[in-house]
C-alpha cells in the first residue's frame, strides 16, 4: 500500500464512530473512544490495532473473545426482563402455595380449576417452554383447516397468567425436587411449595437410530412451529419431502396434515399398515384408501437402521437396505415420560409417575401428577379427554373441598386423519 | 475423571466448611440471643439439613466420577448451583442471628459472608450453571 493510500485508510478510520466490543467471558466492554490506558491503550485505538497479545483487563481471557457490541435500548430489554421473571418474590417466601411443573393443557387446566374454588392461593406456573395456551388436537390439522401458525396460539401466556392471577414461570427447567424441604430448584431459582403438581408430560422416545439432531418429534407447540417454519409454504417454496417414522396415531395424523398442505410424505413403520393396533378395527385399511389420492406412500415392516446427512438432504436406510432420499425426518415412535424430576424426590415409578387411580396422589403427600406423564396400575393414557377430569380432581384437593374421586375410563380415540375421521376404541 | 465433578469435590473442600461454619456461629450465640433469633427467616437446624442432604448428594456423586451422561452431568452442576446458593443464605442467616459482633471486621463472620459471595460469582457462577443446565436441558432439534 502506497503512502498516499495508507493516510487516506486512516483519515477513513478517524472519521468512522467509535465501536464497542465486549468481552464473551466477562461482559467487559472495550470503547475504541476511552482506550484501556492501563493496558498502555491511549483512548482513541481502534480495536483492530490492538494487539494479538493484549488480555481484556477484568478477565484476562484473549482478544479473540470480544466482539461487536451495540447497547440494546433499554425498552427492548425491559420487554425481554418482563419475560422471565426471578423466582424468588417477598410475598412467595411465606406462602408458597401451589407449585405446578408444564404449561401445557393439563397444567393450565389444573390453575383455571384452582381458581374456580379458592381466588387467592398462591399458584406458581413453572414451564421450559413460552406457556402460551393452545389445543394440541389442532397440531394435526392445522394445515387442513387453514389455520395459520402464529393464530394456534388462544391465549398468550403472560394474559392468561395474569387473567388467573397466577405466577407464570417460562422458559425455565424444572432440575430438582428437594422433598425434604418442599423445594423445586429451576434454573430462574428454588421455589418453595405446599403442595407440588408435576404435569410435564411425555416426550418422545427416540430409538438410537434416529439422532436428535436430524429428526423432528412434534408434542407440542413450540417444535411444530418450527418444524413449518423449516417446512415453508408449499404453494411459496415448492412441497418439501417428508419422511415420518412411525404410523400410530400422531405419524398418521401428522401425514395426512402434511399431504394435505401439499407436501410429498413417505410413512414408515415396523407394521404392515397404518394405526395397526386397531386392525380389528380396520383402521389402517381405511386410512389407505382415504389417502390414495393424497402425496403420502406408505411403506410398511420396514425398521430405520440410520439417518445421515448427505447435502443438503437427509438419507434414511432400513435394516432391510433400502433407502430413502428426504428434507425432513419426522419421527412418531411413541413418547415416554422423563424421569429426572420424579426420580430427585425418588417417587414410585411405573412406566411413568405412579399415582393413586382415585386421587392422583404420588408416593410422596405433597406431590400429585396428572396428564401424560402418569401412569395408573402401570398404564400409561395419553389423551386430552381425561385432563379435565383430573384437573377437577386435585383442585378440590388441593383447595380443600369435598373430593372428587377420579374415575379412570377406556379412551374413546378420534382419529384426526381429515381426509378418513375415525373414531376408536 | 469428570472434570466438573473434580471441581465440584474442590467446591465441596473449601466451602461446605463455609456453611458449616456459619451454621457453627448461629449456634454460638442461641444461649443469649435465642430469645430473639427465633423470629429469623432461617434457622440452624433446618440450614444443617439442607446441608447434610447436599453433602450426602454429592459423596453419592463421587461414587460414579466416571459417568459421562448428560442427566449425571446435570446433578453435578445442580449441586454446585445448590452449594453456592446455601453459602449466600447460610452466611447472611449467620449474620443476621450475630448482629452487631458479626458485623465487625474482625469478624468471622462477616469474612464469611465476603466468601460466600465469593463462591457464588467466580465462574462458574450461579449464574452460568443455571445457563448451562438449561441448556443441556433444552431438547435437540434439527437446525
């Protein structure tokens, strides 16, 4: 570089503002305008001239740990605090009150039944996800009735806590159950509860063969939305190849959706048709026929050996060879319940949470469950009919009133194939 | 060896003794200051509980330095976050039941409270753990 350019690069850089980089490891902030005169920089060095060597004064860690850094306004970080409020509050310390675990819909019916009977008992709403009320019914029939993504949601979470007068907890885990001391640690801090309700559901049960990181479960809203954002509109950005492991109830359902937003399906499963544990039925006969004129091939007593990258796309092989060129793995193996916090207060385990089949009751007295992650006498009963019933159940119990003894009764199933509505038993 | 675990037992060294201690100075002043001690927020006996439960959690952790999961990683750091949060209560507890003579620079107590913050901002702090717990703990999805 000539000399003449050297002096012009630098009056360039002299007249360009200040920048800020902070410190990854610290939060240290870096201003080209102040310098870091300790460290021998004058005020005014631009952060590409500091050198390789320098150490960021707090911490000590290298230049490489910094980057740009442009302050947020502070409204946008007031309306990201508001979010996700501290668990601790002064009020909290003395009544704990009644600590529910998962926002999904048996949680959110669970404090809609509490505050029916009893309007000023504290309820506290801890969720990992955003705690937005939706019908999870709707997930498998979104794109059939036109319902746009961002309208599933009814009722935000942060409304419908404060129309309940409940103290919503999102976006934070659940870690620990310390029994002893009636303590729930979350990574927002260590509530303290009178009574503890774990209503987190089930979460897909993936077989090694299908690696996380490539393949979709689709249980809840979250992971729907961004499975169709990944998807995109058909009519917009041409149909996508889906292929989905598993034809029970959610793969069938999500398949016939799927094809019905214009998408091109391949469905697997180890049986020889669709939703064969109704074959006495003729569940799957009927599927079938529904979907012929449908993009959904059907291929069945094949199991997944792999899935790998290749591309831009993914390659599914059977055990048997075949292969299976798709954008998108969407896998339907059936659900399980997670262990971590039932296990921490050492629970009876069946299969899932062991509860009493009349009052929901764990095997600890102040803990109860309800929904996808119990289980009675073993069995596990993962539809959306009972969780009312249970809801009615442990309000009265935990408010005090007269009890509503639960009843467990055989699921009606609907089949939400909109192309072939069944319904079974 | 699980290198979080490694530092988990160092934790465990150095400070289940700061608790322990502040504990210790509760106890030291309940003959002439019990009368009114008993209108604190958090007493000795339960703050030896939750103790003896933590440390009985962690000898237990010990047992299996070896196990390289994801949910026994996620107890390591839970019971690192547990230590550092009872560190900050049992010393502010500790202070609160000695009053004025904790409060003087020489002290234990009051040194003790230093230690405890201590404890709970040197990275990884509260704050990081909790960071890295939920992000073990939220679920893979394809990019």
């Amino acid at each position: 570089m000539n000399t003449q350019q050297t002096l012009i690069s630098a009056a360039v850089q002299a007249l360009a503002p200040w920048q800020q980089y902070i410190c990854h490891a610290c939060g240290y902030i870096y201003n080209e305008a102040e310098g870091d005169p300790d460290s021998g920089l004058a005020a005014g060095t631009r952060f590409s001239d500091i050198p390789e060597d320098w150490a960021c004064p707090l911490c000590g860690v290298t230049k490489s740990d910094f980057e740009r850094y442009e302050a947020p306004s502070l409204d946008a970080l007031r309306e990201r605090a508001s979010g996700c409020a501290p668990a601790m509050t002064s009020a909290a310390r003395h009544t704990p009150g009644v600590v529910i675990v998962g926002a999904g819909r048996a949680g959110w019916q669970l404090a809609e039944a509490i505050r029916a009977r009893d309007a000023t008992l504290p309820i506290t709403l801890v969720t990992a996800c955003a705690g937005d009320v939706y019908d999870k019914p709707l997930l498998s029939v979104a794109m059939a009735r036109q319902i746009a993504p961002e309208n599933l949601v009814k009722e935000t979470g942060a409304n419908a806590a404060r129309r309940l007068n409940v103290r919503l907890l999102p976006h934070t885990h659940a870690i620990r159950i310390c029994k002893e001391t009636q303590q729930l640690r979350t990574t927002r801090g260590t509530l303290r509860y009178d009574q503890l309700v774990l209503a987190h559901g089930a979460q897909a049960a993936l077989p090694p063969a299908l690696p996380a990181a490539l393949c979709w479960r689709i249980n809840h809203l979250g992971a729907y939305l961004q499975l169709r954002a990944a998807l995109g509109e058909a009519a917009a950005t041409g149909p996508k190849d889906v292929l989905i492991v598993g034809a029970g109830l959610i793969g069938s359902e999500l398949a016939n959706d799927l094809a019905l937003g214009g998408h091109r399906i391949t469905l697997l499963d180890v049986q020889g048709e669709p939703l064969a544990r109704w074959h006495a039925e003729q569940a799957g006969a009927q599927v079938l026929q529904a979907w012929k004129d449908l993009p959904i091939r059907f291929v069945g007593g094949v199991k997944v050996a792999r899935v790998e990258r290749l591309g831009a796309r993914l390659r599914v092989t059977t055990e048997c060879g075949q292969h299976f060129a798709t954008d998108h793995v969407i896998a339907a193996t059936g659900l399980q319940t997670p262990s971590r916090l039932a296990q921490s207060a050492g629970l009876a385990w069946q299969n899932g949470i062991a509860v009493d089949p009349g009052t929901l009751a764990t095997s600890d007295a102040r803990i109860h469950a309800m929904g996808d992650c119990i289980t009675l006498d073993g069995q596990a009963s993962r539809y959306i009919e009972p969780i009312a019933r249970q809801a009615q159940t442990l309000a009265a119990s935990l408010c005090g009133c007269a009890p509503v003894p639960y009843e467990a009764r055989p699921a009606v199933v609907r089949v939400k194939t909109t192309s072939r509505p069944l319904t079974l038993h | 060896m699980n290198p979080s675990l490694q530092s988990l037992q160092n934790w465990y060294r150095n400070n289940a003794g700061v608790i322990q201690g502040a504990i210790d100075s509760i106890w030291a002043v309940e003959p002439q200051l019990g009368h009114v001690n008993q209108f604190l927020d958090e007493r000795p006996d339960a703050l030896q509980a939750e103790l003896d439960e933590l440390v009985a959690r962690v000898m237990k952790l010990a047992e299996t330095p070896y196990n390289g999961s994801n949910e026994f990683f996620l107890d390591v750091l839970d019971a690192r976050a547990h230590g550092a949060e009872l560190c900050l209560r049992a010393t502010q507890s500790a202070l609160m039941h000695q009053g004025a003579r904790g409060y003087l620079m020489s002290s234990d107590v009051q040194r003790r409270v230093r230690e405890a913050h201590f404890v709970a901002i040197v990275t990884p702090a509260i704050k990081h753990l909790r960071k890295e717990i939920a992000r073990l703990s939220a679920e893979e999805m394809p990019a």
